[in-house]
C-alpha cells in the first residue's frame, strides 16, 4: 500500500477519533484509468468472454486476494463472479506456463497462511 502511495495510484488517510486510530481510508487516486482493466475482468467472469493472459492474471490476484466481493457489489452479480472465477482457476493457462501455475500456488499458500494468522 505504501508503495502504491509512493506512485500516487492511491491516497491513504488516518482515521482518528478523539485521538484513538481508528484506522485508514484509502481512496484510488485516477479511477478512470482502472476502468478498462474492471470492464475487461466484468466481460470475462459475468459474461464468459474468454479472458486474455493479462485479464486472466488479473483475476487469479483478485480472487486469491478475496477482492472479488469489493469489486463486484450486487449480490446476484458477486456470486456469478465467485463461482466463475473458482472454474477458470482448475483450468490451465492459455500458453500452459508451468511457471505461472508455480507462481500462483505459493501466492496460495501465503494467503492461505496470512489468513490463518
């Protein structure tokens, strides 16, 4: 997140209240850069276009990131998208890169291990 701060893609302010932290607001510096990259992961996962390996990359991050829930808001339209993205995630890459599968199964298993603490 600091690093992102650092590149100016988001803001990060602290949440006070009577001088306790309550936590931090982080607020997307340029969302209108994003949108093409969310239209394309909405495209794949609601519509079943088939995604490219970009689309797909980004989609393996944000499901294993659990932030398919913040992205998509509507009920009907998030469940859609959960179980879309649990199918595209047993099929192999376009190009079958074994080290892209490597790759996202250690992300895996830090998730799974960060979660866990």
């Amino acid at each position: 997140m600091k690093h992102l701060e650092r590149i100016h893609c988001i803001s990060i302010e602290t949440i006070d209240w009577l001088g306790i932290k309550l936590g931090k607001l982080y607020r997307v510096n340029r969302c209108d850069s994003l949108k093409p990259m969310l239209t394309t992961i909405e495209r794949a996962l609601i519509y079943g276009r088939k995604p490219d390996i970009t689309t797909r990359l980004m989609i393996e991050l944000l499901g294993s990131s659990d932030l398919l829930e913040t992205v998509f808001k509507e009920k009907e339209i998030k469940n859609r998208a959960i179980n879309k993205y649990k199918k595209l995630t047993v099929q192999a890459f376009p190009q079958h890169d074994s080290t892209l599968t490597a790759l996202f199964k250690v992300q895996k298993k830090l998730l799974g291990r960060k979660k866990a603490a």
